[in-house]
C-alpha cells in the first residue's frame, strides 16, 4: 500500500491524499461503508458502485469468522471473490465486537476467550490467529487485535488495557510479518492507538505506533459514549503525533458533523454503520439537514428525496413514494434510504477533498456544520 499527501490546508489540518492499493486508489478523506458480513445492509454491490459510487467498504473479522467462516471464504478466494467486489476491503481486527460482548468474553495476556452471539459456542481471539484470519479473509488493510475500552473508564483499567494492546500488537505485527498473503496481493496492517480519553495514555500510545513505521495507521476506542468534543480533543492529540506522511483511519466515526470536523484535524478515513442504520429507521442525512422520512409532513411532497444527489435513487424518487413506502412496511424503503444516506456521506467527503484542494475548506466547513444537525 502507498499514500500519497497531495494538499494539506492552510488554516487546519485537513489533508487530500491518494492510497494506493492492488483493488485499486482511494482518494482521501475518505467514508467507508460498513459491509459487516460481506454486504453493506440492503445496497446491492452494483449500488456501490454505480449509486454510491464508493472506493472501499469495510468487513468485520468477528462476524466472518463465525459466518460464513474462514474456511468457506477460502474456498471462495477471498472475500473480494466470495462477494463480487474487487475494490479494497478493510477489515475490522474485531477487538470492539468482543468489547461490547462483555458479559460472554474473558481477556488475558493469551487473547479473548469468547462465546458466539449465535450459537454460544466457545472461542479463542488471540493476536496470533486473527492475523490468520485476516489473511484468509483476504482484505487490502487489517487492523490490529487491540481491546477497545468502555467509556467511562478508570484509568488504572484504561492503562493496564493499553499497555496489554501493545503487547498484543507486537504479537501482532510479528504474525504478519512472518506470514502473506494467500490470494497474490499484498496486505497491510494498521496498529490501533488506544488510550481512552485520558492524554498521556493517548500521547503515550500514539509515540509508540509511530515509531513502529506501519503504512498506515489508526485511532480506536473513541465514539463509544464519551462527549464529542473529548473525541475532537484526543483526535487532534493523536493526528499531531502520528507521521503526516501516513493515512490516519478514525474507527467508528461518526455523524457527518463530526466526519468534517474530524478532518479538520487532520483524518483521513472514517467507518461507521449510521448511514445504513438510520436509514432503515428512515433518517435521512441531506446537506440541509436530517429528514424523518415517516413524518407525516412528507406525505404529499412530490419533490425529489435529494435533487443535488449523486444518487439516481435519490433524484428520481420522491419524498412522499419513500415515506409511503417506509408506512406499508416495503423493504425497498430501506434500501433507497441506505443509497441515499451512504451516497450522501461519500458525497460530503468528495466536497471536502476538493475544497480542501481549492483553499476554501475550513469555511465550508464552518457553514455545513451549522446545517447538518438542523431537523427539516
């Protein structure tokens, strides 16, 4: 994998790059759509990338492991063959699905021990095996096997969870480095910089990655609870610690709010299911504001669900055939309002990296956050 830093802006720390990967490029900042167990929920592939028109989407090594396991991915080739999608792939080490399995999972210094969501059965996590696992999975990018810590958090426990992720990531990167890939393309691993919200422990975690020269790099364990400007705090910490030369990958962020002020401090790729998620309760995100599609005021507007959309879906449809469709219960209403949201979300990125381009970022910004939250 390679980055390439085109233009940083004048007045903040967003940046425009290039990854390069052998699926293909990514232009940064960048949204990832999650595909969780190898499909973005209710966006055909073809969607992606005729609709949404997306660069990368993101697997979950949890998931794929238990369904439809490892085992039928490698028979497949991979998951790129497995699902029909030959553009990157980053895949999620899994640590925060068994930090929110906290009733069902045991850490110690060997790995996670854990049982199945689905069946109860029983497993082992070790930084060892997901490595393997990614590798079979096939993906362009891997993360780290790290544990992502609750908010609020001691800070006894939040440094005894660090200092086990660094050792864990050492285990890590020995793994990797002493495997390859198995489909005839390379792969690449992002250390994850923990530390929950306290600064020393975040400082400390961020100079120790850095110093591990990986080609990328990655900041957990934040948009888990805690205040939003505590995540801009120690966003902004990290991104001027981690090297400027490496893309810096927001996990599980976020709002478009806080995607563009996130790149304001220097991120450059983002993850999160809120696209999806709410648009299949029928929430819609547009560059004027949130839209609660099953709000009876839509009910006779014939206008276009987003006439500036790159989303055919989105031009063509009317707010009113969506609400209807959201009222009788069809699932096509679920899957024009995840089109719409994630083809919005990509949409916002491309703005920013163009304006970050042409010098005119920080003021857009300025003006697109105090629209994005506002209820229509």
């Amino acid at each position: 994998m390679q980055f390439t830093l085109h233009k940083t802006a004048t007045d903040c720390a967003a940046r425009a790059g290039t990854i390069t990967t052998d699926h293909g490029t990514i232009q940064t900042p960048i949204f990832m759509p999650v595909g969780t167990v190898g499909t973005v929920k209710t966006v055909h592939q073809r969607e992606l990338e005729t609709e949404v028109r997306a660069q990368i989407i993101l697997g979950n090594t949890y998931h794929l492991y238990l369904r439809p396991t490892t085992d039928v991915l490698f028979a497949a080739g991979g998951l790129h063959q497995f699902m029909n999608w030959q553009h990157p792939i980053l895949t999620d080490s899994g640590g925060y699905q068994v930090y929110s399995l906290a009733k069902m999972r045991k850490i110690t210094e060997e790995g996670v021990k854990f049982q199945s969501h689905i069946d109860g059965s029983r497993h082992l996590f070790t930084p060892e095996n997901v490595m393997d696992i990614q590798r079979r999975i096939g993906a362009d990018i891997i993360m780290a096997f790290d544990e992502c810590t609750p908010y609020p958090c001691d800070y006894r426990y939040a440094q005894r969870s660090l200092q086990l992720t660094h050792r864990w990531l050492d285990r890590c990167i020995a793994r990797f480095d002493a495997t390859e890939g198995l489909y005839g393309y390379s792969q690449t691993l992002f250390p994850i910089v923990q530390g929950s919200v306290y600064k020393d422990l975040r400082t400390q975690s961020a100079e120790y990655i850095s110093q591990l020269g990986r080609e990328g790099n990655a900041i957990g364990g934040l948009a888990v609870g805690e205040p939003a400007e505590e995540m801009y705090e120690m966003t902004d910490l990290v991104c001027n610690i981690l090297p400027q030369n490496k893309p810096r990958y927001l996990m599980g962020v976020g709002t478009p709010i806080n995607i563009l002020e996130s790149i304001a401090l220097g991120i450059d790729m983002f993850d999160c299911v809120m696209p999806t998620r709410n648009a299949r309760h029928g929430m819609l995100f547009t560059a004027d504001g949130i839209i609660h599609i099953k709000n009876k005021k839509w009910a006779t507007d014939f206008s276009p669900i987003d006439a500036s959309s790159n989303a055919h879906t989105s031009r063509t449809h009317t707010k009113a055939y969506l609400r209807h469709l959201f009222v009788a219960g069809e699932m096509l209403g679920g899957q024009i309002a995840s089109i719409h949201n994630i083809s919005f979300y990509l949409q916002l990125v491309q703005e920013a990296r163009k304006r970050i381009i042409d010098g005119s970022f920080f003021a857009w910004k300025q003006q697109m956050v105090q629209k994005l939250g506002q209820k229509l």
